[in-house]
C-alpha cells in the first residue's frame, strides 16, 4: 500500500520530495483486473473470504441478483451454475458451502455491512416460489442485525444512480477498495478518485432508498411474486 511505501522510504533516507513521488506512484498503481472464473467456484469462494476478513466494513450496490454474502445455499447454487460452464458444475456444492461459511463473519458486530439492492435484484428468479421466499426471510433476518443494513430502491423510484453494475466496496483499516465484476472477471479500483465516485454512488443509493421495517416488507413481497 502507499502507507507501507512511505514507512519504506523513509526507513531507507529518502528525502522527504522522494517519499512523496514514491507515495505518489503506489497511490497510482493501484487498479488490476483478475479473470476469476479461470481460477474455479471454490477456490473464488477462498480468495472472496480472505478479502472480507480484512475488512472493518463493506459497502454494496446490487441491481441484478443478491450479494453472495447474503445468500441462502439453494439461491447461492443456482447463481453459480448460471456463472460458471457445466464442466464446472462438479464444484459448485463446495463452493456454495463456502459462501453459506462467509456469513460467519456478520456475527461480528464491530464490522458494518451496508448494501443497496434494487427491486430487480430481489425479483430475480433463482428458484421456485419456496427458495425465493426462504432468500427473502434470510434476507429480512439479517437485515434485523445491529450491524447489517439492507435497503431496497423500488422501481418507482426515481434512480438514485445509474444501473450499470454493481460493486462492492472493502473498507479495510487504512485504505478502501471497490470491485466491480463483469461476466469475464473482476475490477479491483484503489485510486482515491475512482474510490469517490463508488463511495459516492452508494451514499446517493442509500439517501433515495427504503430502510428498516419497510425494506423488509418490500423484500418479503418481491421475493414471494
């Protein structure tokens, strides 16, 4: 990170203007692309739980299906076998083990989870009426945590921001990081500016959205149609 170059420099005898252009210079380096269905179901569901475990909080904008994190096991497989080809099938029941094991971390109440899901998200047919209406009282339940915060834009509403995709923001001690996936993989942004814009966009979801009681009522109609 930045904050580890600049204790390098220094411990080196850089001047101060070298500590700044190297600071400078990691700040810049920081967006990658990953190709994640390359690396398997499982082994993603690994590296995805590395990356929470790090963090004091994350930050979501979903308008297509329900964060992983948040998924029951029958709704969790049935997005994998739409993600990954049938040659990767045999992996699934593992790595819909390991994104049922992330929830783990929601127990721990010094972390903050606050997500925005549109009513596409949460209408989105995963299963049979019964595993949609199981998805919506495991979202509502999790939603009653002092920590967990899920709130639901309507399609009456007027867009808070523009739905191209969603995102994810890792809220680690001293720095963020925002990943957008893509059919072929994942966007990794680290620059303060791009970090900005998602920040921004998740705040502008939260303020036009529906929260508490009233989002748990919306999860329970548009996951029961």
């Amino acid at each position: 990170t930045a904050s580890d170059v600049e204790v390098w420099a220094q411990a080196t005898g850089a001047s101060p203007d070298e500590v700044a252009r190297l600071v400078d210079l990691a700040a810049a380096d920081v967006s990658e692309s990953t190709s994640w269905r390359s690396m398997g179901a499982a082994r993603r569901q690994a590296e995805v739980a590395a990356t929470e475990a790090r963090c004091m909080g994350i930050r979501g904008f979903q308008p297509a299906i329900i964060p992983g994190l948040f998924q029951t096991r029958e709704y969790a497989t049935a997005v994998m076998k739409a993600i990954f080809p049938p040659e990767k099938h045999g992996e699934i029941a593992e790595a819909a083990a390991r994104r049922l094991a992330r929830q783990a971390i929601l127990d721990d109440e010094s972390r903050q989870f606050r997500f925005v899901l549109t009513e596409g998200a949460l209408r989105w047919r995963a299963g049979s009426s019964r595993v949609m209406a199981e998805q919506g009282r495991h979202l509502v339940a999790l939603s009653a945590r002092p920590n967990v915060t899920i709130s639901v834009v309507t399609f009456s509403m007027a867009p808070p921001v523009l739905y191209l995709n969603g995102f994810l923001l890792f809220d680690e001690a001293e720095t963020s990081t925002a990943m957008v996936e893509i059919h072929s993989a994942e966007l990794l942004f680290r620059k303060p500016a791009d970090l900005a814009v998602y920040s921004r966009a998740v705040d502008l979801a939260v303020g036009s959205a529906v929260s508490g009681r009233a989002a748990g009522k919306l999860i329970r109609a548009f996951t029961s149609r």
